[in-house]
C-alpha cells in the first residue's frame, strides 16, 4: 500500500504519539507543530482519503498486472487501455463533485480486476492464459490458508478512505 494508507490506518496512534509528546509546548520543534496540525486537519485528512481511495482500487491491482510474469507483451496494451478507462469513467473530475454532497457513486474495490479481465476476454486472449493469470490474481488478491492476500489490508483502507466524515 502507499503513504496515505498507511498515514490513514495509524492516524489514531500517531495523534496519541503527538499528544504525548505535548504538541502545545511553546518550546516544541516546528515539525511536531505541522504535523499535529496536520493530522487535525480535515482537509488533509480528505486529500489522504482520496489518495488511499486510488491507491487500493487501482495502484495496488496494477502492481499485479505490470508486474506479474503471466501477463504477455501484447496483454500490456489491453490493460493499459483498462487502466485509461477506469481514470477516466470511475474517477470524477472535480467539477462533477458537488461541494456539499460529495461522490455517490464510489469505485469498488474489484473495479480494475474486472475491467482487465474482460478487456482480455474480449480482447480475443487465449481463455487459458486469461484463467491462470485470473487464478494467479485471486491467489495474489485472496491469499492461502498460511498467507493474507491483499485484500484484507486493502478492504480495510477502502472502508476508511470512503468514510464520509471529511
């Protein structure tokens, strides 16, 4: 996972680690002061909602795609063109934002899983290397019985970047 979901999954211990250490102390370093200030901040909790909301519904399935020993030269270009998509139908712009009621519709969390896979399929890919590099994702994505898979930090990142307290 990226910064900001990091940032947003330790936030609670990182505003009582500030708080112990006297964040109102006229005398404290000017570092401490900006990131207390920082963390308190709504705005800046928004903007590291809005990052980790990218970062677990498309950096972190990506990483498996750009990455993966499965996936061909010519599967490169259908992912890619996946990966456009999602930009530019699931992310709004700002100007489609509303102020007071913010995004309704939200991506979900298997939205660029979905959007690759049937790109591929469409794309004419053979079914079989499209199945195993699907089964590798689960495996990747889901886990095994001895190893969490990436969903369960990204489920919860998801939940906290989609709260709509900010």
């Amino acid at each position: 996972m990226q910064l900001p979901t990091a940032i947003l999954k330790n936030l609670p211990t990182y505003m009582a680690y500030v708080d112990s250490i006297r964040a109102d102390d006229s005398e404290l370093n000017k570092l401490i002061t900006a990131v207390w200030d920082g963390l308190r901040d709504r705005h800046v909790v928004a903007a590291l909602r809005a990052r980790s909301l990218v970062d677990v519904v498309f950096t972190t399935p990506m990483a498996f795609f750009t990455h993966h020993r499965l996936v061909t030269r010519p599967m490169v270009r259908t992912i890619m063109n996946a990966a456009r998509a999602f930009i530019e139908e699931e992310l709004a712009e700002l100007s489609e934002i509303s102020l007071l009621g913010g995004l309704e519709v939200k991506p979900q969390l298997e939205t660029t899983k979905t959007r690759v896979f049937s790109g591929l399929r469409a794309g004419g890919f053979e079914g079989a290397s499209v199945a195993a590099l699907e089964a590798a994702y689960d495996g990747w994505w889901e886990g095994t019985a001895t190893e969490p898979g990436m969903r369960v930090d990204a489920a919860a990142a998801w939940q906290e970047a989609t709260q709509g307290d900010t």
